[in-house]
C-alpha cells in the first residue's frame, strides 16, 4: 500500500457484495505474510472467479497522520487481522487498529512521542498467552509491545513498554542505531527478528535475535 501525495496511508477494503462477511477466528490473519511459513496464503473461499467481478469498495481509511508540506511517504505494510480488528503501521510509522468490517478506528499510539518519525515499517504482528494480548513492532531504534485491545504500552515489558535494539549488538549503545524493519516472528513466548544496518566498513553487525 503506498501514501499519497502527503504521506498519508490510505488503506482501501474491498468486500464481495455476494459474500457474507465472516468473523471466525480460524481466518484470521495473525502475523505478517499469514503464517509462521509466510505463505501469503488464506483458505477463505468467498471469492473466487465467478464472484471476483463484484467486489466494490467497503471504506477507507486515512489516518491523517501526515505533516503539512512534508515529502511524499509510503508504507510497505502488510496488515494483520485479529478477531476481526485490522493492526498496521502508516507511512509516518503510527501503529493503528481499525474495525476491520467498517474502518472505523478503534485506537492509535504514536512511536515517536510528536517526533516526526517515519522510517521503513513492514507492520506489526502478534502474540497471545491467554488473556495477555500483544501488539509487537519496532520503530527507530526500538522494540514496542502494545495491549492489543487498548494501544497502550505494556509497563511490564522492557521500559514502560520499550526495548533499545541498540544494546547487545556491539559498542556503546549510546553512540549506535539499530532500526529493525520487519515485524519479527513469535515462536511460543520468543519474538525472533533481524535487524537493519548500515553495509559500510564497520558497521554493527546484523544480528538475529530472540
């Protein structure tokens, strides 16, 4: 999904009129690329080729995050869907969750506190032990988790919700920036993820971590 002219992310739904909407959560679409493969595969069969011609547009959704007169930006997002609620990040790099049947949104949380912000984001993706339901994704140099139902950070993880991916690379902290791009994957209560960094001479290394 790519930002218009200002930045902005608008995420368009396309629904089969001939379809009935479903909220199993057996269909969800709970991490990026679908599954712990990234297959990019679901099972639904709603629409297939003899309804495909009738999809029309349900809504969208601009989060007006954009700074006035600020360069054009784009998302390389892929939404995740949880009990049917939509989680993805904009072009500025905001974390939003929308009602995934009409668009209207349920919560925001800005990573940068007003900053600017931005950066490449891939989105989010999602962890689960009971009732403790998370919303886990980087921006900057940091590792975020969310309530999932609220958008509020988890005080109990790292610092009142954040972890610096700058400490447990290489060198001083302080003087370092490490901005993971992708979402990482969970596996049971690890979230596993790579990280981006410079390919000049002695850059930090691009660890993968757990």
């Amino acid at each position: 999904m790519r930002s218009n002219a200002r930045g902005t992310l608008l995420l368009s739904i396309l629904l089969a009129t001939a379809c009935r909407i479903t909220t199993n959560t057996d269909h969800d679409w709970p991490v990026y690329k679908a599954d712990a493969n990234s297959t990019s595969y679901s099972p639904l069969d709603q629409l297939n080729k003899t309804n495909v011609a009738m999809l029309r547009l349900a809504f969208t959704f601009d989060p007006g995050d954009s700074i006035p007169g600020d360069r054009p930006a784009s998302s390389e997002c892929n939404p995740i869907e949880i009990d049917n609620t939509l989680y993805f990040t904009s072009g500025r790099h905001r974390v939003y969750a929308i009602d995934a049947t009409t668009g209207k949104q349920r919560w925001s949380f800005d990573p940068f506190d007003g900053g600017e912000g931005g950066g490449v984001s891939r989105g989010v993706t999602y962890y689960k032990d009971k009732n403790d339901q998370r919303i886990l994704f980087t921006a900057g140099d940091h590792l975020f988790a969310l309530n999932a139902q609220t958008g509020k950070p988890i005080p109990t993880f790292g610092a009142n919700g954040r972890v610096s991916m700058n400490i447990g690379i290489r060198d001083d902290p302080n003087h370092i920036s490490i901005k993971p791009t992708s979402p990482g994957i969970v596996y049971k209560n690890l979230l596993i993820l790579g990280n981006e960094v410079s390919e000049l001479y002695g850059a930090q290394p691009g660890y993968v971590r757990a």
